[in-house]
C-alpha cells in the first residue's frame, strides 16, 4: 500500500466572517486539508478564533508566510488588500485561494493575476457558486444542451439588510456580491457583450455620498444572443434570497436557494416554510467544495477550475456596470483574449507523501 499523501497546510488571512467560515471548514470539512496559522490585522480578532481552532495566530503576514508547515494561504481581507497579499504570497511561492473580487483596481488586479502565473503557482478565485451542488447540475445540463438553444435568463441575489454605514462606505455591490452573478452567467452561459445598468437608492443618504447603491437590476446579452437580467438587492427585508433561471428553445432551468429546507408546513389557510438569513445558510456545502478543488489542484499540480483569468472577467463586467450607472448608458464589452498559462505548476510540500 503506498503512503498517504501528507495533509496540506492551508493558513489564513483575515478572521472575519468569511476568513472565519473558511478556516472552520479548513480544521475540520477538508479532507487532505489542515488549518495551520490564522491572521489579522486586528489581532484581537486573530487571537479569538485561532484560540477557538487551537492554531497559531497573529497579525503579521511575514511570519505567516515564512512558517515552513505553510504551502497554501487563504486570503480573506477586505478586497482593496487582495492584490498586495496575491503577489506576496506569489513571491513566496505559496498557492493562493483569494476571495472575490481579485480587488478594487483593475490595473493592480491584473499585476497581481500575472504574479502568480510567473511565479508558478496557484490562483483560485472564491466564487463559491461554482461548486454548489444545484448550481453544478445545472451546468452540465446546459453545457449537454438539455435546454436547447438559450434565449433568456434571470438571476437575483438578495439579503436581508443593508450593512452598517461604515461597511457601505468601504464595499462596493457589483464587486462584492454582483460579481458572483456576473461569474455564474459567464460560467453557465458565456461571455456577456452588452450591458445596461439601473440603480436605486432608498433606505440611507449614504448611498448618496459614497456613490453606491441599494438595489440594482442589469439588462444584458450574452455572446450567444441570449437576453436576461441580473438583480442584486442590499434590503430583501425576509432574508436572503438567490436564483437563476435559464429558458432554452426545448427546456427551461430553475434554481431557486430561498429556502433553508425542502419541507413545508401547512395549516389552514397558511403554508410556510423557513427561510435562510444569510449566505452561509444556502451555500455551507459549497464553501467547503471549492476548498477541496483548491487543495487537489495544489496536490496536483494543475490549475484550479475557476482561476484568475475568471476574477478578472468579474472585475471588468462590474465596471462596466458601475459606468452605466453613472453615464446612463449601455456599454458594450470585447471578448476576452485568452492568455497563455503555464501548463504545470509548482507541486508543494504538503502533495508529497508522508516521510
């Protein structure tokens, strides 16, 4: 029997509320996966949730990326950092698994992208959709051409409330929590050519003041022809919310994640059925799944299946909204020209076998 391969040791960067579930998943739902140092700039919060994981904790990168047990970092900070921390992880030639967006500035993102393809090492983007379960069915029907020739779509994220006004004026909407949607249309259906973007701002003056806004709906087409709609709302008020719907020429596709369970209670006159409060409660699996594509690629030595490149298609789809926004007009997109990868990359310590 030949040896186990050794557990790849994955750190993290960033204990919030992603960096938290990221590395709760990594201590314990990732096989071939163990969660080896935590880090914030806020070291209270590092300190309170590498204590609860019983790892290493701090606030300084350097030490984190120096640790030798770490082949693989989690990067989980607010999205402005997301470049700097991609090329330094790159330069230290660890894997790196990024949240969305690769960041705020499209220049530095594309810096940070080709950092990490010269270094030789892998960029997964966190767009979780990908590795949901319904989501991933839905892809290989599509992709088998169950549905036919595609016409139309329809795909809406929604929570429950707004964030507190500190957190609006540093996030951005398209690229925060639009960008997933703008992921999943690219993966499900193909490149968007055209798009047409309509705000509203309702509930806070802030929005006003930083330029963001509370609901947004966007009108666009697709490579193929295809014609649909991409709604993202801060303020559902019954908790989250998140669908897709695809209409073929022989089929049509629904994905409907708003609700917590498939049960529903009746009584006279009444049906209900519980509904999810946040995003962790529709796509818990799906965290943990993208976390397992990201150690077999690392193991492997391959690029993961959803990458930079994809990051940036993201990032370039929500400027182009935030523009139509603010000009009132519709922007037309090129198609992206491919760009060469490497065929292999680095292989690290954590993909060999046990000594």
């Amino acid at each position: 029997m030949s040896p186990r391969p050794a557990p790849l040791g994955v750190a993290v960067l960033g204990c919030g509320r992603i960096g938290t579930i990221h590395a709760r998943n990594l201590a314990g739902r990732v096989p071939g996966a163990r969660l080896v140092r935590v880090a914030d700039a806020d070291r209270r919060a590092a300190r309170r949730l590498g204590e609860a994981l019983d790892v290493p904790h701090g606030g300084d990168v350097e030490a984190l990326l120096a640790d030798g047990s770490v082949d693989g970092v989690v990067i989980a900070t607010p999205p402005p950092s997301h470049p700097e921390l991609i090329g330094r992880v790159a330069g230290a030639a660890r894997a790196a698994f990024c949240e969305k967006p690769v960041g705020h500035d499209l220049g530095s993102a594309v810096a940070a992208v080709d950092a990490a393809r010269a270094a030789g090492v892998q960029l997964q983007i966190g767009f979780h959709r990908r590795f949901d379960s319904d989501y991933a069915v839905a892809q290989r029907r599509i992709a088998a051409g169950e549905l036919g020739e595609i016409r139309a779509f329809a795909t809406a994220m929604r929570d429950e409330h707004a964030p507190p006004d500190a957190a609006l004026r540093r996030e951005r909407l398209l690229f925060e929590a639009t960008s997933h949607d703008f992921d999943c249309i690219r993966w499900l259906l193909g490149e968007v050519v055209e798009l047409t973007a309509f705000g509203t701002r309702a509930t806070s003056p802030t929005y006003a003041e930083v330029g963001e806004y509370e609901h947004v709906v966007i009108v666009a087409r697709c490579a193929d022809g295809a014609l649909g709609t991409i709604e993202t709302s801060r303020v559902a008020g019954y908790g989250f919310d998140c669908r897709t719907e695809i209409v073929g020429s022989r089929a049509t596709l629904r994905i409907d994640r708003s609700h917590v369970h498939a049960v529903e209670q009746r009584t006279p006159g009444r049906a209900q059925r519980e509904l999810p409060r946040t995003f962790h409660d529709c796509f818990a699996g799906a965290y943990a799944t993208e976390l397992e594509e990201f150690v077999a690629a690392v193991r492997d030595g391959r690029r993961p299946s959803v990458e930079g490149e994809d990051g940036l298609a993201a990032m370039r789809l929500a400027l182009a909204a935030e523009h139509s926004l603010r000009a009132g007009e519709t922007v037309a997109l090129e198609l992206p020209v491919a760009r060469r990868q490497p065929g292999r990359l680095l292989q690290h310590a954590g993909s060999g076998d046990e000594q």
